[in-house]
C-alpha cells in the first residue's frame, strides 16, 4: 500500500509539473491577431463640415458615396504617418478625447473606419498648421463624429485612437468597373480586420489570377472575364483569406455591386 501511495504521488508531481511548464510554452507561443483591440496610441484631430457624403473621386480609398458603401459618417481620413498608402483603407479605429477637461465628452469615444487621406502641407510646419504631415498621427472627421467626444469649437484636439475589429452588417461588396480586357473591383463593408491586401479572382474558364492594388481598395487585372460567373478570393491584413464563390453570375454587367461572403469575428 506504501508503494502504491508512493508510485501516485510520484505521477500527481509529474503531472504539476507539466502543468506548469508546458502550458506558459503554448502560451508564449500566442500571437494575438493584428485586428484584435490594440493599445492606445496619441494623436490629434480635426473635423471639416460636411452635408454630403458623396464624393465624386471616391476618396483615396475610392468608397465614393460613403452612404451607399455602407459607412455612413462615422469615417476618417488619415495623415500620411497613419495611411500607409493606402493600405490601412477599410481599418476600423476606436477614437476617445483626452486631456481637455474644457472640451472633451467624458466617457465617450467613436468609432470610425478609415475611408480617406488627410494629404501634408509642406507650406506649414508639422507643429504649426501642418497637422497631417510626417510624423503626426492625424484624424479628421466629419463634424458629426467629431461631436460625439467633443465640442466643436476644440477644433484641433489631443485623442487616443486604438485598432479594433470591424463590424459589418451583410457580406463583403464587390463592386466591378472597367472596360474591355482592364477589370476592376472596388471591395468594400469589409468586416474582422478590415483592411485587404490581397486580391484573387476567377472565372469559369480561368484559374485563380492574382489582382494587383490600383489605389486604395480598388484593385485591376488585364483579362477578359465577359459571360463568366466571378469568384473572389480576399485575404486580410491578418492573413485570414475568404473566398466567395460565383459572386457574379454570367451576364454580370460593369458598374454592378455583387455581395459576397463575409470575415466572422
């Protein structure tokens, strides 16, 4: 009985023991995704006053009329040291006032998905009017955002932004355009991580075709696709892919938004 008492509890210490070593290993080995809440971050921003969200050059991003694409008013344009040339487009942020007793909501913050370019002015300095240049990290908003976490007359305010996940109702939009060989799709309501960098299509007699960005979330391919169903494959920031297939049914025609299968958070 002695032995058997001896024999268990030299198999209870070899099991504490793994506990306790072999689960920090697995946990050390968890890299949290790059949509997952991040830290909070400095910044500053601004608001300009608009009634109309159509814009008829789509943006740096290309959404065109942010109603219809789905984002509405609670969207940014991003300074240079934010943008990353376009790739950040679809990423959504979380944007709280801080510092300014005087201006800032308590306790509120906004959400915002990045849909534009806030471009540098050389002609001003980075400290003196120059709010989007390098290096600053710049928002700005649409007055109606910009209301939710402070008072208008702050103007140009100290927040904290933070990269969060993307909400999106319905799945991701494929919105094709071009003309003869030259194809194009602007992809947009694009949830989970939000931003894309990277773009496949395929048709019915082709193979899977990589697309290369054109600008923003509009990307392009030299084929010709006429009287082919579409398929899309499209691939996050955070390296999950989705593929959609025969979004677009043969007769589709350029101009035509299809709905596609969407990022589950």
């Amino acid at each position: 009985m002695l032995m058997l008492h001896s024999h268990l509890l030299i198999i209870l210490t070899i099991f504490f023991l793994l506990f306790l070593f072999i689960k920090p290993a697995c946990a050390t080995r968890y890299s949290p995704s790059p949509s997952a809440l991040g830290e909070w971050r400095s910044a500053r921003a601004t608001y300009y006053a608009v009634e109309d969200t159509k814009d008829p050059v789509g943006g740096a991003c290309g959404y065109g009329d942010l109603m219809s694409s789905g984002y509405g008013k609670a969207t940014a344009g991003l300074s240079e040291a934010l943008f990353e040339r376009g790739q950040i487009c679809g990423a959504c942020y979380e944007i709280r006032c801080v510092e300014d007793l005087k201006w800032c909501i308590a306790g509120t913050s906004i959400i915002v998905t990045a849909t534009n370019f806030c471009p540098p002015n050389y002609g001003l300095p980075a400290d003196g009017g120059g709010h989007c240049n390098p290096p600053n990290r710049h928002f700005v908003m649409p007055i109606q955002a910009f209301e939710k976490i402070a008072i208008w007359k702050a103007s140009n305010m100290p927040v904290q932004y933070r990269r969060i996940k993307c909400i999106k109702e319905g799945g991701i939009r494929f919105t094709v355009d071009g003309a003869g060989y030259f194809f194009s799709v602007l992809i947009s309501n694009v949830a989970g991580a939000g931003d894309i960098i990277a773009v496949k299509i395929k048709g019915s007699t082709t193979g899977w075709l990589a697309m290369g960005r054109n600008w923003g979330q509009n990307w392009h391919i030299n084929a010709d696709f006429k009287n082919q169903p579409l398929s899309f494959e499209v691939t996050s920031s955070d390296e999950i892919t989705v593929i959609s297939y025969n979004v677009a049914p043969k007769d589709w025609t350029f101009g035509q938004t299809f709905e596609g299968k969407q990022f589950q958070l």
